[in-house]
C-alpha cells in the first residue's frame, strides 16, 4: 500500500536511513549548496543503480544531510547491500576532484515510523539519527580517514546482517556500546570496502579527557608536544627505575645538582639512556661469568 492510502496516525514497520555530513559547519555559505547537491546526487544515483525508484522511497531534507524510510515492500537486503556499495563508489567518484573530501555517516535501523503532511517521525526515526550522529561514527570517519561510515541497529544486524547476503558481510562489522540520551544500546560499525574496524567494547557519547592513564590502558597524550611526550616518558621510565631499585634519592646526597627536584637512580638490569653521544666504543649492561673486558 501506498503512504497516502494509510492513516497519517498509522504506523507501520519501514527501514529509516540517516545521512550526514561530516563536519557540515566548517562549509562555508557558499560552499554548502554544491555539498548539499554533491549528497542527493550521490544517493539518488545509488537508488537508481539499485534498482529502488526514488518516487518509491522517502526523502526528507535535513541541511546537511538527509531523511530517509523504505517501505517493506523493498528488500531490506538490497539498501544494505547493492546501494551501499553504488553510494560508497558514487562518493568516491565525487571525492576525486575534491581537494576536501566529503564524508558521510550512514545509519539505518528498522521499525515502526508514523508519516504526515511534514514528514516522518517514531522512536525508529530518533535511533536511526542518533546512531548516525553517535561520537564513533564521527570516531571512525575521521581516524580511518575513511569516505564512508555505516552504522546499524543491534536489531537489524540480529535480523538481516548475521545472515550475510550479496554484499552484506557480516564479518566486516563491529559492535559497540553507546550512551544515548534515551540509555545505553547496541550498535553495528562498518568501513565499506574494509576489514572490521577496531572498536572498544564500551563508547560512550560524551567521554571527558582524562587527566592520567586509565587503568589498564595506555597514557592519555601529554599536552605540548614532543618534548611533553619526552619527558612524560622519561618520568614513567624513572619512576619503574625507583620501583625497581627500592629507593629515591633527592638532592640531600650530595651531587650538587641543587635543582631541588626529585630523582631516580637505576639499578640491577634497569638503566635509562637518552640524548648520549659516546665518543669511543662503549658497552652497555653487566658483565657476567670470568669476563672483565671494558669495551
């Protein structure tokens, strides 16, 4: 049935589709018309290589992106499959003569979703734009240096992705926990035309930079550059050295240093060298067994 044959107040169960661009707001006024174009002519392409008639879909603007239902009389496995791959390469084509590619994240979710004269709306609506909007999606995009991000519902990779298809591959996704403002869900992550990307098992969307390591983890970046990092590491190294030699020693021992800084002497297997410049042949280590050699 048709959308004009059902009751706007009915709601029906449709795959939502939500398409964004990356960091839309660092367009200019000027600029934002020719990215806007370049987006519905990459999509509206893909509906069309697909197969999907664009009279048959649903399209709402949304500035800088764009609003999509299918209705289930369209194989939910032919947008996640053959359109994916025609969106990915038509994306790619437009990103050839760009000196600023365009990135877009793409999230798609099944469920209930209610139509009237302004467009669509439901829980279905509000997931499908969070997820694409969720802080790994942008994560990806950016760190992977990717064109394209996709993201799913847990329920619709259960339902239709676990089950393969023809370029639907499930082991090319990977789950992630997101804090939403409606609670914690689920969510599946895909590079098209890439291997499974690296996700932590837990993403929330507003995480706070940490002051120091976490817990098992590596060192948060120090701030200030390279020398930072330098002596951050030195600091590291020095203190283990402590933890290794049981003890610390300060100024009071007598080497005239007078900075009034703490340091930290190596000793056993543990020494620490940087920035030395041996003038003759050295060795570095202990001597074991009946040798004595100095070199």
């Amino acid at each position: 049935m048709e959308h004009d044959a059902l009751d706007a107040g009915e709601a029906r169960y449709e795959l939502v589709i939500s398409v964004d661009a990356r960091r839309s707001g660092q367009y200019g006024d000027a600029e934002k018309p020719r990215m806007r174009e370049r987006i519905y002519r990459v999509l509206e392409t893909a509906f069309a290589q697909a197969g999907v008639g664009r009279d048959a879909v649903h399209m709402e603007d949304r500035g800088d992106g764009v609003l999509v239902s299918v209705p289930g009389r369209i194989a939910v496995t032919r947008l996640l499959g053959l359109w994916m791959v025609e969106v990915h390469e038509n994306l790619r084509e437009e990103n050839r003569s760009l000196l600023v590619p365009l990135g877009l994240r793409v999230a798609m979710h099944v469920g209930p979703v209610r139509h009237d004269s302004r467009g669509i709306s439901g829980r279905a609506v509000d997931l499908t734009c969070r997820l694409a909007d969720s802080a790994v999606a942008r994560q990806l995009l950016d760190r992977e240096r990717a064109d394209l991000v996709l993201a799913v519902s847990d329920s619709l990779y259960v339902d239709v992705v676990s089950a393969g298809g023809k370029f639907i591959e499930p082991a090319r996704f990977s789950p992630a926990r997101l804090a939403l403002k409606e609670g914690e869900v689920s969510a599946w992550f895909h590079l098209p035309g890439r291997s499974a990307p690296g996700i932590g098992p837990s993403a929330p969307e507003e995480p706070s930079a940490p002051a120091g390591a976490p817990a098992g983890g590596p060192p948060a970046a120090p701030v200030g550059g390279p020398e930072a990092a330098l002596a951050a590491m030195d600091a590291a190294l020095a203190a283990r050295a402590a933890a290794a030699a049981g003890r610390r020693v300060d100024d009071s021992d007598g080497d005239g240093d007078g900075d009034g800084a703490d340091r930290y002497r190596a000793q056993g297997d543990l020494s620490v060298h940087r920035n030395n410049v041996y003038q003759q042949p050295v060795h570095i280590g202990r001597v074991t067994g009946d040798s004595h050699r100095k070199d």
